[in-house]
C-alpha cells in the first residue's frame, strides 16, 4: 500500500478510537472552550478527511469504519452548535470531573493513611501524625482516619490535649460507631483522664467487636487482675477488723 494511502488509513483508525471515547469535543478535535465558529471549522476539515464519499477506491474496506467515524463527527457538530445540548454537556463533564477528581482524593487519603499506620506501628508518632492530617485533607470525614489523629494527638501528660483528643474520637465514633480500633483509642485516653468506667465500656465493646483487638483484650484482664486484686484485699483487711 502506497504511505500517503496507508497514512489516511492510520488516521481513519485513530480517529475511530477517538471518537469510541463519546467526547464530542475530541471527536471534532476541539478544545472545550471552541467557540461555534472554530466547531464548524473543525467539522469542515474532518468532513474532508473522514467523509465515506471522499474515500479512495483503494481504502473501499474501510467504508463502514468511515460511516461509523464520520456519524460520531456530525453528531459531535449538532451537539456543540446546539446552545442547549451544549450546556448539558458541559454540565455533565463537570460534574464527571469533579467525580474523577474526588476519586484520586479519596485514593491518595487511603495511601497516605497506610503510611500514617506503617510509622505508628514504627513508633514514630510525628511522621504518623503527618501521613494522618495529609489523609484527612483529602478525605476528611473518614472515622478511622479520625481516630489515629486523636490518638496521635493524645499522646503526652497534658490532661487538655487529651480532653481534645476525646472530641476528636467522639466525632470519628459518630462517623463509624462499629470501629473497633476508635472504641480502643477513645477507651486508653478516658482511662488516662481517669474516667476507668467509661473506659472499660469502650474496651468491652471494642473486644466484642473485635476479639483480635487484643490491646483492648489485655486491658479488660487487667482490669479484672485488679478487681480481684483489691477484692482479695478488702476481704483480709476486714477479715482482720472481725
């Protein structure tokens, strides 16, 4: 086949693939502020290149892929000449964008949120803190995003900060009230703040939840370590007074 023929060939192709995508502003090979003017120009010259009627004999096997490219082309052209259908199209691009665009936001907080739980486990805290406030930016109303950043700022004597952090891992229970990992955080600061009660409430409820939660399993043994500690010494010390 002679270059010039097998060149219209390849572009006969190529612009199939393209205009296979639906873009009306691609079929045409316009930019989406093209002014009426510039999307009739554009048809013009496609309508030189892609019509059926201006195929060489020599491409005859192609005239069905030739229908189907130029039927997409006029139909492009009616859609970006039409005021209305125009201002749909545009509407809903812009919301496809914004839908993309909320897409790769999600994903990059849940990559930034696996960095954050690789340095917790680590035991660098900062650079935890870090990866968790870069995931709540971009995905900020997920519980368990929440809570590792009211862990993360719990840590430390200060008894405010901690009474912070409780807000912060009361909002991320309301965002996920099954959150095993949220129930434990929430229960380790209102024990430091000494409110054990509640706090024993949250570690029962986190292992009921999750009984692998073993942070929250060893805290509730402690407890009962404890208990029957202090029993056992009441008993004796009244024992003692009878």
């Amino acid at each position: 086949m002679p270059p010039a023929l097998a060149e219209r060939r390849g572009r006969l192709l190529e612009r199939l693939a393209v205009v296979a995508s639906g873009n009306p502003w691609a079929a045409l090979g316009v930019s989406r502020s093209a002014s009426p003017q510039d999307v009739q120009a554009a048809y013009l010259d496609a309508a030189k290149s892609f019509h059926p009627d201006r195929l060489p004999p020599e491409l005859a096997e192609m005239r069905e892929i030739a229908d189907r490219v130029f039927a997409a082309i006029t139909d492009a052209h009616k859609q970006l000449t039409d005021p209305d259908r125009r201002r749909k199209l545009e509407r809903a691009e812009s919301g496809q964008e914004e839908e993309d665009a909320k897409v790769q936001r999600v994903l990059g907080a849940s990559t930034n949120f696996a960095k954050a739980e690789h340095f917790l486990k680590r035991g660098d805290n900062a650079e935890a803190l870090k990866y968790v406030r870069l995931a709540l930016e971009g995905d900020p109303e997920r519980g368990e995003y929440l809570a590792m950043l009211g862990w993360l700022e719990s840590m430390g004597s200060d008894r405010n900060v901690a009474r912070d952090a409780l807000g912060t891992l009361n909002k991320a229970l309301k965002l996920e009230p099954d959150s095993d990992r949220a129930l434990y955080y929430r229960g380790a600061i209102l024990k430091r703040l000494g409110r054990d009660d509640d706090a024993m409430k949250d570690f029962r409820r986190a292992a009921t939840l999750n009984p692998q939660n073993l942070e929250a399993v060893r805290e509730i043994r402690l407890h009962g370590m404890r208990s029957a500690k202090e029993g056992g010494l009441l008993s004796k010390w009244f024992g003692k007074k009878s």
